[in-house]
C-alpha cells in the first residue's frame, strides 16, 4: 500500500507540473523559457497540443495510481479479516 500511496503522491506532482505548464502554453509563454511562442520562433498550436496532450497523459496516469492505491486499500481490509 504505500508503494501505491507514494506512486499517487508522484503523480499528483506530475499532474501538477503538467497543469501549470498547459496553463501557460495556452497563454502562448513557453513554459520552460518564459518566452512567448513567437518570439523563439514556434508553432504556438503545436506547441499548446503539446502541452494540452501531457496534461491529459498525466492525468490518465493519476487515475490510475488513484485506482491502485484503492485496490491495494481493500486488499489489505480483506487482509486484515482474513487474519482476525
């Protein structure tokens, strides 16, 4: 349980990091310059799919550390009854 406790708590930092990224690339600022889009010369729609894109993958990949944690969870209540 605490290996999926702690692979929710890194993706919930990836998340984070993605969220704020997309949030600025759809404002047109290259997240990791501060500069726009446009003034290092790129293709600010390809550029905001991009980011748009890693948002969704890290989001998919906290689902799924979220839905991990929550079998480990009961595989430890069931566990736990199993003993007693």
């Amino acid at each position: 349980m605490t290996q999926s406790a702690d692979s929710v708590r890194l993706s919930q930092q990836a998340y984070s990091t993605a969220y704020w990224n997309n949030q600025q690339a759809q404002n047109g600022t290259d997240p990791t310059t501060g500069k726009s889009f446009s003034s290092e010369h790129l293709d600010s729609d390809v550029q905001k799919r991009q980011y748009a894109d890693a948002l969704k993958t890290a989001d998919l990949n906290l689902s799924q550390a979220q839905s991990k944690l929550e079998q480990a969870k009961v595989t430890y209540t069931n566990a736990q009854q199993q003993e007693a």
